[in-house]
C-alpha cells in the first residue's frame, strides 16, 4: 500500500514541483478523520493536510500494492496492464510492460526540462535479469533510487538500488527515503521536478522504530512482544512515518517550497490480515471487500479552492494519472495515447478546484493471479451500491448506504426496483468495461415477475414502447439504470426513445395499481 503527495513551486517562477509520496499498507480505520476509523493513531503531519485540502471519503484503490502502481503510473486498469497482484508474491503477477506510456514519459513529452524522479519502493518488476533494474529510468524517470523488492528483510539491514547500482542500507528505511527526496529536491536548483515518493512503512515486518520517531515507549521490540501486540508496533511505525513527513514537509519550508506545494496523501490498499480491525479477515488486504480497498485520499495545498471539505465523489487510484499531468498544465495530454491503448483516468482537478462534485458514476477494483484463487475477481460502486464478481462465478451485491461492512448480500434475498436497476447498471458497465461477453445473471423480484405475466409489452424495443393492452387511465414512467426517470406522461407510445442507450430500463404504469416491468432496448 502507499499514500501520495503533490507539491506545486510557485507559479511566479514559471514551473511547478509534483511530489507523490505512498505509505504501504494503510487503510483508512487507523485515521481518526475518516468515518469508519476503528482506532487512531497520532499523525499530526497528515492532519495538518485537512485544512488546506479536500478529503475524499470514497477513494478505492485495487486490493494489493504491484497492480495500484501500476494503476497511478499509466493511469490504465489491471486488466490492460497485466499487473493484477503482487509482482513476486503468492500467486504471482505479470509485471509491468515498459513500453506504457507513464507519467513520466508524458511529462518529458510536453516540458523535456521536468526532472523526474521514483525514490523508494518500486515493485512493478523482479530485480532479476539484472536489467530490470533500470526499468524505472525506460518508463521515463531520470533518477531512481531506493528497494526494489516489495517488503524489506529488515528496515535497518535492506538493499538500495540506484540507477542499477546496489548498496546496503543500514539506515531505517523511511528515514533514509526522506534523506534521498530531501537530497534529490535540492539538487534540482530551479527545475520543473515530478518526484514519486514510496515508503515501505507502514507495511511488514513489523518492528519497533527508532526512538524519537513515536510515542509507543512501552514496547520492548521483542518478537514475542510483536506477536502479541501486532497493532501497537503498526501504529508506532505509522507514527514513524508521520515524524518523517513533517521533516520532508520542514525541508521543502527551508526551501522555500512549502507554500507553494499541493500534496496528494493516500493509501494502497487497506491492512493485513495481521493489523486488520474487523471481525473477518478474509476481507483485508488483497481482496475486493471495502475493506481491502478503501483507502485514504487527501488532496492539499494552493490549488485546493476552498479548502478544508470533504468530498463525496467516487474517485480511484488510477485517477492520479491525469490529475497529475494536469497539475502541470499538460491538460492536452489524451492526443498521446494510442487508441490501442485506452487510459482510463479521470482527472480530478475540477473536484479541487470547486468546479464539480464528481468525475466518474463508479468506482472499480480488481485482483486477479498467474495461478488462480478464490479472491480473484472484480468490484464496481456506484454511489449507494457495490457488486462483487468473483472470477470463479460467485456474485455479491451490497447496499453500501445501508450496509457498509457488507454483512448483507442482496443476492440471497427478494430484491427490489431499486435493487434491480443498481445490479443491472454495474454489471452492465463491468461487461462493458472489461469486454466480458457473458451475460450478467438474470434479476428480478417477485414484483416484477409477476407484472410481467400480467401485462404485454414488447420487449424488446428499439425506438419506440408498444403497450399491448394500453388502458386510457394509464401513466407511466420509465426509469433507466441509474434509477433516473427518462419519461413520464400519458403518451408513451407517441415517443420516440432513439436517444437512450442500449441497456435496462423499468416501465412503471400507474392506474388503481403500480406496474413494474423490466425492458431491454437494443
């Protein structure tokens, strides 16, 4: 997992600065600012982003941290990139094609003089063949500097890797990444620099971290003591990456470059099973419940119009990808993408600059394995509902206003109009989305079934509705599937409804009694 942050220079000197700092492994339950928070930690450094930004209180991210990088990166779902888990992890993943076009390679495209650096985690490839170790640099960075592997051996005995070249840290790891992007920022002078910022923390192994970088002085560090208390070291080491953000953000003031910084913090995906706070586990990382892919997003600084909101917008961690090129100005950036390959990213800068309260009607995850499981599958939510289909053919539909811990599947019970139209609308837009030809399970409740026995429409239509045995008391009202009314009125078969979309809809025809049937339109 990974949080992000942006900073902007100062406009007044012709360029700005994007700094994109991931936490790993950090859902939102440890964060006393988000609804659902289970415990909290002290993270006044991540706080203090509240006031001058917006927070997004819908933000997915994919289950696990190889395929939400690759996400952000080239701003394409997991399904385009092959990345679907974790590069090297159980089950394997394919890793990421340099020939994509990244952040990076757009950024030189449109201003050749941005710097661009990834200092910290990488794990979208295996450092072995030995060349894969300067695939930062071909997908467009000109510094990389930091572990290459997903989960250090030790964080104060690891590997660091820059531009190809190994060395042995034995510096704490989150502390020695804020040395190197302290260091990297300086040596850029007074150049336009995008710098990917990735910690480790606060994702295991689980440890006791310097002191100074927390408040947990109750904890000896003994591995007994981990074992026992697996929360309190996660939370002291959340602490310990906090300290270190206040320091980089106290940097970038002695810079002068504090004021002038957007920061964008987010996590990768939610907790381990190890440091999750729900009752069931199987729903923590790496999987498609809220919990496993919930995270934390929060955007701020100078380019935030009125600060200190929350959003409610649907927004995912792909999103990244245009936002940031657009911070930059590069908002001309979709005449580079190849029709072949379609960039899914929908910029959120008219969120933070007031101008919209959303960009996208849903909000979609996904994991999927070179050696298959039960967790493999896809999620989509639109703003009350979410629909789970597991790659194995199992289905779950949750009402997320009323159930937000997902404890009630819909799909075992008698469903209503309502139901119906959310269900048919996201399993519609993931067939479209992914190009998945099978059909989506047929869905009706006895309501509708029954006034389809009892009432002749033809069906399905095209650009008309023909009523079969219309009575002259009837009104109707037709619903697409998002639940919106398309048409009400007396006069339904005068209508000419070529302008709707291909998809579901609900006739409702109101006499003495409500009628409800559902149409198809080809």
């Amino acid at each position: 997992m990974f949080f992000v942050f942006i900073f902007i220079q100062s406009f007044c000197f012709g360029q700005r600065n994007v700094v994109l700092i991931i936490a790993d492994d950090l859902g939102t339950d440890y964060l006393g600012f988000y609804e659902d928070h289970v415990d909290t930690v002290s993270v006044p450094n991540i706080r203090s982003l509240l006031n001058k930004g917006v927070r997004f209180k819908n933000a997915y991210s994919n289950p696990v941290c190889s395929s939400t990088r690759a996400g952000i990166l080239t701003g394409r779902y997991s399904f385009r990139t092959g990345v679907g888990n974790i590069v090297g992890g159980t089950g394997g993943s394919g890793q990421l094609d340099t020939s994509e076009i990244s952040i990076p390679k757009l950024l030189r495209t449109f201003n050749p003089t941005i710097s661009k650096a990834d200092i910290g985690k990488w794990h979208l490839h295996q450092p072995n063949p030995i060349g894969n170790l300067l695939n930062p640099l071909a997908l467009g960075y000109n510094h990389f500097q930091g572990p290459f592997i997903g989960q250090l051996p030790s964080y104060t005995n690891w590997t660091k890797f820059t531009n190809g070249i190994s060395s042995t840290v034995t510096n704490y790891a989150t502390s020695e990444n804020v040395n190197n992007a302290i260091s990297w920022i300086q040596n850029q002078n007074n150049h336009p620099s995008f710098l990917w910022l990735a910690f480790n923390a606060p994702h295991e192994p689980l440890h006791l971290p310097p002191a100074g970088l927390h408040t947990y002085t109750n904890l000896s560090g003994a591995l007994g003591d981990i074992n026992t208390n697996p929360k309190s070291y996660f939370k002291a080491m959340i602490q310990a990456m906090d300290h270190e953000i206040g320091r980089f953000m106290d940097s970038l003031q002695t810079m002068n470059r504090l004021d002038s910084t957007d920061f964008i913090f987010i996590g990768d995906n939610g907790n381990t099973r190890r440091t999750a706070q729900i009752l069931n586990l199987d729903r923590a990382k790496g999987t498609v419940y809220e919990y496993g892919i919930h995270i934390p997003f929060i955007v701020s600084g100078p380019s935030v119009v009125n600060p200190n909101r929350s959003s409610t917008a649907l927004v995912n961690t792909v999103d990244l990808f245009a936002t940031i090129l657009e911070l930059f100005h590069h908002t001309n950036w979709q005449a580079q993408i190849p029709i072949n390959r379609p960039v899914d990213s929908k910029s959120l800068l008219p969120i933070i600059t007031n101008n919209q309260t959303n960009v996208r009607p849903w909000a979609f995850s996904e994991i999927f394995k070179l050696t298959p499981d039960s967790a493999d599958g896809k999620s989509m939510r639109n703003e009350n509902y979410k629909l789970i289909k597991f790659d194995y053919g199992q289905e779950e539909f949750y009402n997320l206003t009323l159930d937000p811990l997902e404890e009630n599947n819909l799909l075992t019970s008698t469903l209503s109009s309502t139901d119906i139209l959310s269900y048919n609308y996201l399993c519609s837009e993931i067939a479209i989305l992914t190009g998945d030809n099978n059909l989506c399970s047929v869905i009706a409740n006895t309501e509708v079934e029954q006034e389809q026995i009892n009432l002749m429409v033809e069906n399905p239509f095209e650009n008309s509705i023909r009523i079969l045995n219309k009575n002259k008391d009837d009104y109707f009202e037709l619903f697409n599937n998002l639940g919106s009314i398309v048409y009400k009125g007396n006069t339904i078969e005068l209508e000419n409804f070529s302008y709707l979309s291909n998809g579901i809809y609900l006739l409702r025809i109101l006499n003495n009694t409500t009628k409800t049937v559902k149409l198809l339109k080809n």
